[in-house]
C-alpha cells in the first residue's frame, strides 16, 4: 500500500472517533507543551543570569583574604587581614592585563537623618570602583583623589537609602547624614541598579572614600577585598593569574603551600550559575520528559482498546486484501499521527505558554528550536513505538476470528 | 465454460484441545464461470468452512483448490491477500461496513489496497459500483442513515468494485425480512445476467430457489449436487407479493 493510500486510511479512522482522538493526544499535547515551557523557563533564566551577572561587569575580578571560599561567594566579612594598600600597588605596576584596581572595605551600621534612620553598608572604594563595578552617578560627582588622601568625610548614596531615609523622589545632595554617628556629607546620588540576580538590593548602599571608611568608621588599615578588571573579557583569565602570581609573591608564600587570599573572576561565576541553572533545566526537562512518556503510554492503551473494538474492522480489511504488513501500518500510523500532530499542538500551546508566562511573571523565557525539534522526533518516536505493540497484536489477527469477533 | 473454482477432495480439521473437529471430510465440486451457486446445509455442516476456503481465507487441511486456474496450495499468506484484492468480492451477514463512514467510502475501501489504481479511478470504480447496486442517490450516507437492505447493497457494490471473478456470500440475506431479502436475491440476479460468478451460502430453500444451481452438505459432505429446473426470477416474484404500506 502507497503511503498517501495508508495516511488517507489512518486519517479516516481517526476522524471516525475525534473526540477519542483528541482525548488520547491530550497527554501527548500536555506532556510537549510541558517540556517547550519548562526548558523556556529553564533556558531563560540561564540567560538572564548571565546577563546579570556580566551588567556587573563581565571582565571583573575579586580578590578577598583567606583560601578557597564557596562558589566564588565571599564567606563573610573575613577578619583575615592579609590584603593591603601595597597589594594594590604592586598588582597596578606589575600586571599588564589588569585595567581598573579599588580597594574595598566595608562596614554595615546604621545611617541617620533628622529622626530617620536606617540599617545599611557603606562601601569605602577608590574611583575606579565605579568603572569596575559598571555604577554609574544619576546627579551630583565622584569623590575626587583629594578627597580619599584626605579622608574626607563626603559620600554618594543609592535609591534604597535614599527612600528609606529622605522618602520618595528627594534630592539629598548636599545635605549631611550620619552613619553609626559620624557626619558625611551626600555629594552625589547613584543611579537605580535593581535586585541583583542573587537577590540583593543592589541600591542600598553608601559610597565613600576608601580611607575614610577606613580611619573613621571602622579604624583599620588593611583592606577587605580588592575589585579589579581585566583590560579586557579575554585577558580575565591571564589577569587572574598574574593577580596570583604578584600577591604569592608580595605575601612571601612558598611554593606548594596554600593561598592567603582567593582571586574569583566574573566569568567563573558565570559557569557556575550557569552549570546550576542548566541542572535545574535538565531537572525540568526530566520531570517533562516523564509526562510525555506517559502521554505515550496512554496512546498505547487506547491503541490496544482501539485494536481490540476493530476487531471485525481489521477482519474486513483482511478478507478485501489487506495484508498483516498493512494492517499493521495503518495502526502504526494511526499512533504516529496521534503522537505527532498532539506534538504540534503541544508545541504551539508549549511556546503560547512560555510567552505567557514570561509576559505575567516577567520572567525571561527563551524557545529553542533544538527542544521544539527535539521534541517533535520524541513524539514520533512515542509513536512507533507504543504503537508498535497494539499495530502488531492487529496485523497477527486471524481473519475468520476477526471477522466472527462480537 | 471456464472453471473458476476446482475443489478436489478437500478436508478441513479443526483441532480444539484434545479434540478434532472434521468440518470437510474430502468434497469435490467444481463451479463454472457464470454460475450462480447456493452452498446449503443445515447448521454446522461445513458452509462457512467451505466459503472461507473458496475465499483465501483459510487454508484446507488436505486437497486441492484451484481458483481461475492458480493452484492456491502454496501460496503465502500475501499471496493469499492479493489474491482476496484482485479476484474475490465478499458479502457478510452482518454488512461489515465501516461505521461513520460513507458509502461511498466504504464501497471505494478494496480499491485502497489495490496500488495501481488512482484516487480518481477509484472514485469512479465506486460510483459505478453504487450505481450498479441503485443506490447512486446514497454515497454520501454513512451506514446508520441506511436501511439494512440499503446497507448490504453498500457491502455488495464494495464486493463488486475489484471487478473480482466470483463474489462469494454468507448467508447475505441472515439479517434481512422476506421482501428485502428477495430484493437483494434480485440484485444478485441481476448481476449474474450480466456474468458474475455468485458463490451463495444459505440454509433457506426458500433462498436457493434463486440460484441456478445448488449443493448441499452435510456432515462435511456433500450429500447432493444439481442444477436447478425451476429457477425463480426475484424481480417476478417482487411484483406477486402482496404489497404493504403503499410499497412502491
Ligand atoms: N475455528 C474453528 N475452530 C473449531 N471448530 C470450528 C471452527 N470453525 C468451524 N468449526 C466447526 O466446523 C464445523 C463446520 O462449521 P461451519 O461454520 O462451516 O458450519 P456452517 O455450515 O457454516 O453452519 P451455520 O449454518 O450454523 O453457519 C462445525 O462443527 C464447527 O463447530
Ligand atoms: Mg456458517
């Protein structure tokens, strides 16, 4: 039998019970549209990962004290005191692929003004910290070099301290807040960053010289972290490694023995989020995978019910010169028609879904044409083979006892 | 005149468990081209064992069966098949129609099978069919808007489509009430008069009397085998009967 004689057969009988029809491709139709829409999702927020991490600044470079640390997130305030000023200079006169250096030191307390107050971080950088970090200043200026030789009690604030303290839509530059009681002046405001990917709020913080946060608030003169970039996305890893060579050498550590400190690069937290973020797709994909399988198992069942309620059907086709080999196709197709155009569907409803919830929620979702091709070959390969039992079971029929079957 | 069918000494066993069941115990008949035959007998003496034989689909125990001259001894199972396609239309008790289907799809249903026939001639082959059989009017019902006389036309004109050398039927008036049945028998007739071999089981005589020539069997036997002297014609017969309901 010719293949537009055998797809007109399995058309016909398909027609013969729609709404059966339909009904069985439903766990075909659910199952695909599950697996488009969770590896969007899974797909998406991979990217918008990546996104977000790389706005922070895709060449950046972070240097803290002490050894290897988790996932390349820094364990705390460390109260190691191994990186300093000259650390910095001897990285800046020795590395050539290293662009931008700030010193970082950090102290949370508590900011105040008039009868406001509010629980916050000040972080005390060099100007390139701007540059690195990919900040940028909505009104007002940067400290100036002057300014951090001298210590000078001067700061720039973000949004959320800003709301929490002065209230919606105010300008505070030029007015003196106090954080943990030593007066500052607000010389500039920065522009709004939003949540970052890790859900921190990137806005609420306070900017200040190095050297003020050191001598004034907390009274130190080591650093806590470094901030550094790469001159460029590519020269990251070798800045990374000269970073290491220079501070082994400047902390007179011996071969074989371990790091002092730990130098993470963006691009290594990159991989990391992504690995995670591509197990939580895989995750996804399986628990999607399961639900077509069984969209798969229940074409099986109503092909066996259907095989069965035929029987007399598959008797006539026999005695008017259907053999097994066509009978057996015809089931097959039946199966695999089923299995594929419930695979369309699912596939459009899959991608309708995934836009819709990435307009509700506002999540990025991404579709693949590799999970939209992958996902049509699966269901064509759902087809034949939970229709190869059922077709079998037809085509090995008797014709007499078809025929005689009530 | 041609021999279409040749059965020589021909037995059919059935085995079920410890049992053997004999339904043909050595038959042989001969049917020419052109015949009308009715295979009679009582209740479990071998028709439909015979007829399924006859039709490819079954294979004998012992014996010979030559059909238009091919020996069907060894032939496969496709073989069988193709055979069924090219040279055999079939006429079933109960119709076997496929249900929400049109007639006309139905009647078209062989020709699916048969390759070498296109989607346009195969459309043509059926309404030549359903006209054959004066249900022309009926292509597009499916077999419930139809009456069981129309339906066993359906089944008929779907026997006829294959142009087969003899078109076998099983009790193909079992389901239908007296003038229905005769009409069928007319039909029948009327596609004998033209040439068709018409292989007819039945176990009513009053059916038989149709025909042109009977065999009776009995026990796997056949106990008589003669040509009929006093042929009825339906058509006749019809226009006696007393009419009902205003009929025609
Ligand atoms: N598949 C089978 N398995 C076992 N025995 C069978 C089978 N088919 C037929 N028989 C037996 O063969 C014998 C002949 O059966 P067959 O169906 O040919 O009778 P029949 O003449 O057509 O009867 P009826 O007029 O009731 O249809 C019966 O005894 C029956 O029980
Ligand atoms: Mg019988």
């Amino acid at each position: 039998m010719n293949y537009s004689n055998l797809i007109k057969i399995a058309i016909n009988a398909l027609r013969r019970n729609k709404l059966r029809a339909f009904l069985t491709m439903l766990g075909i139709i659910i199952g695909v549209a599950s697996v488009i829409t969770m590896l969007a999702i899974g797909q998406g927020s991979k990217k918008s990962i990546q996104d977000q991490v790389s706005s922070m600044g895709s060449n950046m470079l972070f240097v803290m004290p002490g050894g290897q640390a988790m996932g390349g997130v820094q364990m705390g305030n460390s109260d190691s005191k191994s990186l300093t000023l000259e650390d910095i200079e001897a990285i800046r006169s020795q590395s050539t692929s290293v662009g931008k250096l700030s010193p970082v030191v950090r102290s949370s307390g508590q900011v105040i003004y008039g009868n406001k107050n509010a629980p916050t971080s000040i972080f005390g950088t060099n100007t390139d910290y701007l540059d690195i970090r990919k900040i940028t200043i909505k009104s007002g200026r940067m400290f100036t070099e002057a300014e951090i030789k001298s210590a000078a009690k001067v700061c720039l604030i973000g949004k959320t301290v800003i709301t929490n303290v002065f209230g919606e839509n105010v300008d505070p530059t030029g007015l003196e807040i106090r954080f943990n009681s030593i007066p500052i002046k607000i010389i500039g405001v920065l522009d709004e960053k939003g949540q970052s990917t890790f859900g921190q709020d990137q806005d609420d913080l306070i900017l200040a010289p190095f050297t003020t946060v050191q001598k004034r608030i907390l009274a130190i003169t080591n650093i806590q972290n470094i901030y550094a970039s790469a001159v460029s996305e590519d020269k990251s890893p070798l800045a990374k490694t000269e970073i290491e060579t220079i501070l082994r050498e400047k902390h007179k550590i011996k071969e074989g023995a371990d790091d002092d400190f730990t130098v993470r690069s963006q691009d290594e937290l990159i991989k990391t989020f992504s690995s995670i973020s591509d197990i939580l797709t895989v995750l996804l994909g399986i628990i999607a995978g399961i639900s077509l399988l069984i969209g798969g198992i229940g074409i099986m069942n109503i092909m066996y019910v259907s095989v069965t309620e035929r029987t007399r059907e598959i008797g006539l086709r026999m005695s008017i010169g259907g053999r097994g080999i066509d009978i057996l196709m015809q089931f097959l197709t039946e199966s695999i028609l089923l299995s594929v155009i419930g695979g369309i569907i699912g596939i459009l409803l899959g991608i309708g879904a995934a836009s819709g919830v990435g307009k509700m929620m506002t999540w990025p979702v991404i579709v693949m044409p590799q999970s939209v091709i992958l996902s049509f070959l699966v269901c064509t390969v759902i087809g034949v083979f939970f229709g190869w039992y059922p077709a079998r079971k037809a085509a090995n029929l008797d014709p007499i006892d078809a025929l005689r079957y009530e | 005149m041609k021999k279409i069918i040749e059965i020589k000494n021909l037995r059919k066993d059935f085995h079920v468990g410890e049992v053997t069941v004999h339904a043909l115990r050595g038959v042989s008949f001969e049917i020419e081209e052109g015949e009308f035959v009715a295979i009679m007998g009582s209740s479990g003496s071998g028709k439909s064992t015979m007829l399924n034989i006859i039709g490819c689909l079954d294979k004998p125990t012992a014996g010979e069966y030559l059909l238009d001259e091919i020996n069907m001894s060894n032939m496969t199972k496709n073989e069988l098949a193709l055979l069924r396609n090219r040279k055999l239309g079939f006429v079933f008790q109960s119709y076997n129609l496929l249900p929400r289907t049109t007639a006309l799809e139905n009647v078209e249903l062989p020709l699916l099978y048969n390759n070498t026939i296109k989607a346009k001639e195969r459309r043509q082959l059926a309404i030549n069919a359903l006209e054959s059989v004066g249900l022309a009017d009926r292509m597009h019902h499916m077999p419930n808007q139809l009456s069981g006389g129309q339906q066993q036309r359906v089944a008929i004109a779907r026997s006829l489509v294959n142009d087969p050398v003899v078109i076998l039927a099983d009790e193909a008036t079992g389901n239908l009430d007296t003038r229905t049945s005769y009409e069928i028998m007319a039909l029948f007739q009327e596609l004998n008069q033209k040439g068709k071999t018409i292989v007819f089981v039945t176990h009513e005589p009053d059916i038989a009397r149709f025909t042109s020539s009977s065999i009776i069997f009995k026990d796997g036997h056949i106990i008589h085998q003669a040509k009929s002297i006093d042929k009825l014609e339906a058509r006749q017969i019809l226009m006696e009967l007393p009419v009902e309901n205003g009929y025609e």
